[in-house]
C-alpha cells in the first residue's frame, strides 16, 4: 500500500482494516464505533490465526497483495 512501501493505491484496496491503515497519524476525525467493531473482527481473526499458527498459503498470497510484495 502507498505509505506502506507497496505500490497499490487504497482505492484497489478492500480490507475491513482500512479505517484503521488509512487513517492520518496526525489526527483527523475519530474512529466511528462501527469501524472500530469491524476493525476488532478482522484483528482477532488475524491473530487467531497467527497464535494457532496456521500456513495457509492464500491467506499468505492475500497478505503479500495488499502490502504490495511478493
């Protein structure tokens, strides 16, 4: 992603993730409460995953194509 040192735009991007990733750093409007639910969702599933240590190689090839690598 643009400012992740990938080179795809957030507009080719659909992640439930966004609010969070595309969210200026130095300030701007507050999270609304629904983003934050939906960003917790997709968090708890990434990290669910990563403690039960799955390898599953889509869920690596979807990871490389939104940061731009791979």
């Amino acid at each position: 992603m643009w400012g992740y040192g990938g080179k795809r735009p957030w507009s080719e991007v659909s992640t439930a993730l966004e609010p969070l990733l595309d969210h200026p750093d130095d300030g701007g409007d507050d999270l609304w409460p629904a983003e934050c639910a939906s960003i917790l969702v997709r968090l708890e599933t990434i990290t669910d995953q990563w403690a039960r240590g799955d390898s599953d190689p889509l869920l690596q090839q979807h990871i490389e194509g939104v940061v731009g690598y791979g």
